[in-house]
C-alpha cells in the first residue's frame, strides 16, 4: 500500500512523514524542486500542483493519497488538480487536510478554498477522510522576538478563545487514518483540550519566561498592517479575516470533539501550555 504525499516537506506535513514513518508506510513525497531535503528512506517524485502531467506522474502506482495543498492565491485549482487527478486513476483513499469550523468561514479566501474542495470531495465516489484541525500551537513558536524582546503577545486570539491544537496530534491522528481502512466517509474536527485566549495565553508565557508578557489586543487593523511586513499584501489580509472570523464566529471545539481525537490517538490531545514550557526551555 503506497501513500503519495502532498506537502510532506511543510510544518505539518513533515510530521505526518514521521508518523508514517514510524508505522513503516510505503510513502512518496511530491516535491516541487529537484534537491529538497526529504526524510532518509522516502521515495521522492518531482512535481508541481499546477502542472497536471508531473502530478499525474507521480500517482502512478499509488493506492492512497495525503493532500495538503498549501495556501495560496490559486489553492483551489492546486487541489482540484491533485483530486480529479486521484479520481481519473482510482485512488482506494483520500485524506484531505481541511480546516475546523470552514462552513462557518466562507469569507476567508483560503478557507473558501477548502470548503469547495470539501463540496467535491464529498460528490464524487472516491473513498475520502476529512480532517479539520484547528489554528496549530506551534505557530507561536514564532513569536520569540515578540515575547523576549517587547514582552507582547501579538495574536489576536481574543478574549473567548480557540481550541488550539498540537501539530504532533494532527500528524499522529492522519497517519492513523492513512493506514487503516476504518475511517473512510468520516470527517474528524482535531481541537486541543483547552480554549486559548489572549489574556490566557500572556499570562502562561509571563510564568514560564519571568517577566510581565501584555496581550496586545486585537486592533485587526493594525495587525494587518503588522502582518504585511513579513507577508504579501494578499496574506496578510487572508489572515486577517481569518483572525477577525475567529473574534466573530469563535473557534472553540464543538461537542465531542476532544473525546473523538482522544479515542483517535489513544492519548489525551497536547496542552498549549506544556508546548510553551518546552519552547520556553529551548529558547533558554
């Protein structure tokens, strides 16, 4: 049984090739650049999403199919390509990385791009899975300079909070589906345990760092024009209405949710503030 990856060279993707790895999966990773560093034992395929020759290519002799598409201005037409492309061949599965509350999200552009993707996942008669995590902890690993050098927590997570989660769970949780045939039709929302907001989440870094950290609230305009320095314009602004989505839909787990990952993984789902405290010993 052989998984095409997609995406397996990102932050959350190279996880889910350790945990393939550790169940000993037949893996191949699409790469877009001859040369990228890839996991020792992998076998790699040259391809790229916008280029429906190489991917086809590259399922050649494939049975399953791990699709995380990376965010983009053309991220619908990236993944539609890779999916019609699985449905041409016949695929056995289909596990497609989405996002948790997307119906819910239809004005956020990439948010918009998966929830399409959902619609023609679901239509068609290709066995699928579909998670849904929700925003990953380890995105505040980047926050260092932030929290070290101006004692300001800069995610405007609000006052309500969200449901953040591991990205080590999200990748634990798709190998599991990956490599069993007992998840097909089954869409699965992967929330952390605990609701962070941003008072919340100060004052776990004021603890553990020994200094006062301040949330810096949620002035979604400034934040925009935070994010644009590090951003093209177009992301900054994706992000932004994905932050101001969170502040006026909420983004906590639903009912059930935390009890489904936990059977899922056979483990309770990590805690932000036991990621914080082993980030905190890092930058030490």
């Amino acid at each position: 049984m052989k998984i095409l990856v997609i995406g397996g060279t990102g932050k959350v993707g190279a996880e889910v090739v350790k945990e393939l790895q550790k169940r000993k999966a037949d893996i191949r990773l699409l790469v877009r650049k001859d040369g990228t560093p890839t996991p020792r034992g992998a076998e790699v395929a040259s391809g790229d999403l916008l280029d429906p020759v190489s991917v086809e290519k590259a399922m050649h002799g494939v049975d399953k199919l791990y699709l995380l598409n990376a965010v983009s201005p053309d991220e619908l037409t990236q993944g539609l390509i890779a999916y019609d492309l699985a449905k041409k061949l016949r695929l056995k599965h289909i596990v497609y990385h989405s996002v948790f509350r997307v119906e819910h999200f239809k004005d956020v552009p990439h948010f918009a791009s998966k929830l399409a993707m959902e619609s023609a996942i679901r239509e068609f008669e290709v066995p699928f899975t579909i998670i849904r995590p929700n925003y990953f902890i380890q995105n505040d690993a980047t926050l260092k300079d932030a929290l070290l050098k101006t004692g300001i927590y800069p995610a405007p997570l609000g006052n309500a909070g969200i449901s953040v989660v591991d990205i080590r769970d999200i990748a634990e949780a798709t190998a599991i589906v990956l490599t069993s045939d007992e998840h097909d039709g089954n869409t699965y929302n992967l929330n952390g345990p605990e609701a962070l907001s941003g008072p919340i989440a100060a004052s776990i870094w004021s603890k553990l760092l020994g200094k006062e950290i301040r949330y810096a609230g949620h002035d979604m305009d400034a934040f925009e024009e935070q994010m644009r320095n590090s951003a093209p314009s177009w992301s900054a602004f994706d992000i932004r209405m994905m932050f101001q989505g969170y502040l006026e839909r909420g983004f906590v787990a639903e009912t059930g949710d935390v009890e489904k990952l936990t059977k899922l993984l056979g483990h309770a789902p990590r805690r932000y503030e036991d990621f914080a405290a082993e980030t905190a010993a890092l930058w030490k």
